[in-house]
C-alpha cells in the first residue's frame, strides 16, 4: 500500500527536525568532543521511552534578517521518558542551533514541560550546553530565562531539579542552574561564570583562564556550585542515574526502596577500634559511613568542597538516608563557613524530600579567626542551626568522639529536637576541649602554684575524667544510649524503624528567614 503523502511529509519534516543544527553543525559538536542533545536523552533515559514535544517548534524573531533563518525545535529538545521506570521530564539544550542561545519559544520550551514535572510530580533534568541570552530577540530572551528562574523557584522542594553542564554556561544563565538542587559539571567541556575572562580583562585588568574563572574543578572546590564532577558526558548520565536512585519523585513520596541482601544485624566490628587512642589523631569518616550503610554504597555529594564534613546519600536496610558527618581528616572536622553551608542546604534537601536524616559527630568546635568571623561564621553556621532545628524527618546523632561547644548543639543535637541520640564510648561532650578549658579556668591558680605546668597537667586529667566521655551526658539525658560501635548499623535500623512513622509539624507560617 502506498504511504499517503501527508505521512511522507510528516517523516521527511521530522528527520530534518531531528538533525537540529544540520550535518554540518553535528559534526562539529562531535569535535569538540560533545555530544549532541539528543545522543545525551538517549544516554540517560530507558530505551524507547522519551517522548518529545514540540519537536517543530521555531522562533519567531524578525530582527536582523533572523526571519531568514530558521530550525524546528529551536535550539532545544523538550520531552519525558523513564530513568529506571521512573518518569522524568527533560530539557536538552541543542548547541548545533544559534550556539544552543535562548530564545522566547525556546524558553516556553523548557517552561511547559517544567509546568509538566511540577503538575506530575515528577524530577526535572536540564542538560545544558548554551551561548545564553539569544543576542537578536534582546529582551523578549530575557523575559524566557526569568519564566524558567520563577518556575524553578516554584518547584523548589516539591519536585527535585537536576542540571548537568555539559557546556557554555554563562551571564544570567547560570542562575537557573544555581537554584536546582544539584549541578554536575562535565570536567572537560563545562564552564559556568556570571561574566566570562574577556570582560573581567577589561573592567578589573585580571587575567584568568575559562578553567579558573568558571571550570568544573572550581566550581566543585572553591565556589560549591558544582556537586558533582563527571569525567566525561556518559558518566554524568551516570550520576543523574545514580542521584535519582536515592531521591523520590517529588516531596509528598518517599525515596525508592531497594531491597538489600546485607544483613541488618552484620555487626561493623572494625569500627570498635577505628577512634585511635589519641584524640588529636584522625581517621577516615569516610570508612564509617561505608562500614554502616548498605553493601557499603555511599554517593557522596560535593566530595571536593569543603572537605571537612560529609555529606552524601546511602541505605539502611534498602532505605535511603542523608548522612551529614564531620570528617576529621581535613581541618581536625571543624566546623566553618563552607562546611556549614554546604551541610545546611543538604539538611534541606532531604528534609523536603522525607529522607531521614543520620549525623555521624566529631566535632571540635567551630574555626576561629579573622577570616571566619569576616566571612560571616556567626551568619553561616546560624545557616546549619536553623536547618537542622527546622527539619521535621526523622533525625539521628551518633556522637563518635568530640562534641565540642556550640558545634554540639548545631550538630542535631537532642536540644535542636534530635529524634535519637546515641554516643560511642569514645564521646567527648564538653564546652571545650581539655587543653583549652583548662588554660582558661585554671591559668590563675596554676600561675601561683610552684609547678604551674604540673598543676595545669593535673586539671587536665581531672577535666578529661569528667568530660571526655559520654556518660556525663547520659546521665542527665541528653543521650539516649552509649552503644558499642560494632553495633551501630543494627541500631541505627533499629532507630529508623522505630520513627518510620513520625508526624511532626512547626508553626504555621508563611516562611521562616533563614538567615541566608
Ligand atoms: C545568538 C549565538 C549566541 C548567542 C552563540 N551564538 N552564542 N547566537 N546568541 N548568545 C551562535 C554564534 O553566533 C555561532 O553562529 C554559533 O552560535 C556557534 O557559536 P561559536 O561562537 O562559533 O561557538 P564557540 O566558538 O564554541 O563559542 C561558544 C561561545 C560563544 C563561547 C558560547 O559563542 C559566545 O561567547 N557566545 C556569546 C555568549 C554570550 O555572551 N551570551 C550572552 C550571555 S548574557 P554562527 O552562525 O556564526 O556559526 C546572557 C544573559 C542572560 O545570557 C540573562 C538571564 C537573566
């Protein structure tokens, strides 16, 4: 039977379509070394499953012969399909048409199948690789991106946002990205900065590099935009995959359960003598939390920013947990600026998203200093206060060793209304460390003794007796138990269970003031 011509056209429209940019244009992305966006869709969705939309979609700019030169689709490529079997909706900027730039029908675009995750409650995934604002609409590609940057903010904690920058990514563009929930930065081919190196030449007379002005290892070691680096395009598919596995759907489900062949009573025994004997010795927290969690499956999130605390995504018992952990192979796990940001909007996230919360504390205090009070430590660390005492999942402290000062209470301390606090025999919960207390209480009395330095040493034992273990703090109730370590994962199951339940509830409000 001969195929009507109205089928015939259909097809021949939609195989240019596809091409976006032409041959010509594809291949010079694939010089570059990149992908295209629809090779990227077809890297991360399950086989067969994306359906696109407005696939012959084209700009309607008349301003400087732009009228002359048009593509279906734009310049993006908008649709939905499943990661897992789990519906998604996508958008994936098409850099072979007019350098993936924004324009106003590439912008309602992205906004309707926004509107589309947000009605169905489904995650959104942005793959990015733009020239920005598109220069020939002016304002009219402006007014698109503030569309998509109220959208985002709309969905902000009801459905989660994902974006991976796999190219150009610069001016106010960057900022849709910004407030999704997590940023992957291909190592390669991203760059992400408000203004690029030319323009910073010119008003401060700075010279810098792409890289170093707005590269994925910035951005995931100094800024904290990144959270994640890929080491090329098909490995953060990878991650968006992997991220996903963790996170429900949207803020009114819980995450995915994934049924766990380790046993929930496998006792940890390692973890009874990995504290060393001296306290000012560290040791990898990372070792704990994969000792604790699920086959020892952790993804760690902004693994290179602010390394000296933790915080990532594992299971307990096929149950996904946020883990926030001071890590006291870096800076001794002290509390500062970065630090307490970066574990602040994780506590967020998972509180938004109804995933219970577990604190593995070692903590000696927050960090003094010009540099920190200058930079707002008091602003910042309030930022970790404010969040834990804000989440209403269930939450659970397991001091490991030194639960110092303030830094005790910002950690998910019972006051901050910890669900359940346990403590290794090797806590330490005090105002201060030993060394430190001492020479501020007993500095007078030891000054006027005969052996000043005896006396001092004498206190300090007396000060480590009284403080340097958890048992002080039971007594009074601020821990609910001293467990063996060996025993933590099966008690921490145990605590999970045991709140699987929880309804709790703040005051009504229209919302709290962070202090951001
Ligand atoms: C229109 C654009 C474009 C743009 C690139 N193109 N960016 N067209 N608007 N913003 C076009 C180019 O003219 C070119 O078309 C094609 O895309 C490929 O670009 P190339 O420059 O050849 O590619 P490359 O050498 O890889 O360089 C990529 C680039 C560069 C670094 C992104 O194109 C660039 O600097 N573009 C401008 C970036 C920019 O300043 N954007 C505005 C940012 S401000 P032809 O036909 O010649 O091949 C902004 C404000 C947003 O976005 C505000 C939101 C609130």
């Amino acid at each position: 039977m001969e195929i009507p011509k109205s089928i015939v056209d259909l097809r021949s429209r939609r195989d240019e379509a596809i091409l976006g940019g032409g041959e010509k244009r594809i291949a010079e992305q694939h010089d570059k070394g990149k992908l295209t966006a629809r090779e990227r869709i077809e890297l991360l969705v399950d086989p067969d499953s994306f359906e696109e939309f407005d696939l012959f979609v084209t700009h309607q700019c008349t301003n400087f012969g732009m009228e002359k030169t048009k593509y279906s689709g734009d310049g993006v490529v908008t649709g939905c399909g499943t990661i897992n079997e789990r519906l998604v909706y996508i958008f994936a900027q098409d850099f072979t048409v007019f350098g993936g730039s924004l324009s106003k029908t590439y912008a309602e675009k992205i906004c309707k199948i926004m509107d589309m995750a947000l009605k169905n409650g489904c995650p959104l995934i942005g793959l990015n690789d733009s020239g920005g604002a598109r220069i020939q609409e002016g304002v009219d590609a402006l007014a698109g991106y503030a569309e998509i940057f109220w959208r985002n903010v709309m969905a902000s904690g009801v459905i989660p946002q994902i974006s991976a920058i796999l190219g150009p990514c610069a001016g106010g563009a960057v900022y849709s990205p910004a407030i999704t929930d997590f940023v992957i930065m291909d190592s390669k081919q991203s760059y992400m900065f408000v203004t690029g190196p030319k323009v910073v030449k010119t008003v401060l007379n700075e010279t810098v590099t792409t890289e170093d002005l707005g590269g994925a290892m910035m951005h995931s070691s100094k800024s904290g935009v990144a959270h994640f680096v890929s080491e090329d395009e098909e490995e953060a598919m990878l991650i968006i995959k992997k991220l996903l596995s963790y996170i429900p759907s949207n803020n009114m489900q819980d995450a995915p359960y994934i049924l766990t062949s380790d046993p929930v009573d496998r006792f940890c025994d390692e973890l009874n003598t990995i504290i060393p004997e001296n306290p000012n010795k560290p040791y990898d927290m990372l070792d704990v939390i994969r000792s604790l969690v699920d086959e020892g499956e952790f993804l760690e999130v902004s693994r290179n920013y602010a390394q000296n605390i933790v915080i990532g995504y594992g299971r307990l018992n096929g149950h996904t947990i946020g883990i926030v952990a001071n890590q006291p192979k870096f800076l001794a796990g002290v509390l500062d600026n970065d630090a307490s940001i970066k574990a602040a909007r994780f506590v967020r996230f998972c509180d938004a998203f109804n995933i219970p919360l577990v604190v593995l504390e070692d903590v000696p205090g927050f960090l003094p200093g010009t540099n920190q009070e200058h930079n707002g430590i008091i602003r910042n660390g309030a930022k970790l206060l404010y969040a834990f005492a804000e989440a209403t999942v269930p939450k659970i402290t397991v001091i490991i060793r030194k639960a110092y000062g303030g830094a005790y209470c910002v950690m998910n301390s019972r006051h901050m209304r910890a669900d359940l606090v346990y403590a290794w025999p090797t806590a330490e919960i005090a105002v201060m460390g030993p060394k430190g207390a001492v020479e501020v209480i007993f500095r007078k009395d030891a000054m006027n003794s005969d052996n000043p330095k005896k006396v001092l040493s004498e206190k300090e034992q007396e000060y480590r007796d009284k403080f340097a273990n958890p048992f002080n703090a039971a007594e009074k109730g601020y821990i609910d138990d001293i467990i063996e370590p060996a025993r933590t994962r099966f008690r921490l199951i145990r605590a999970m269970e045991m709140l699987a339940n929880k309804k709790d509830t703040i005051p009504p409000r229209k919302h709290g003031n962070i202090p951001l």
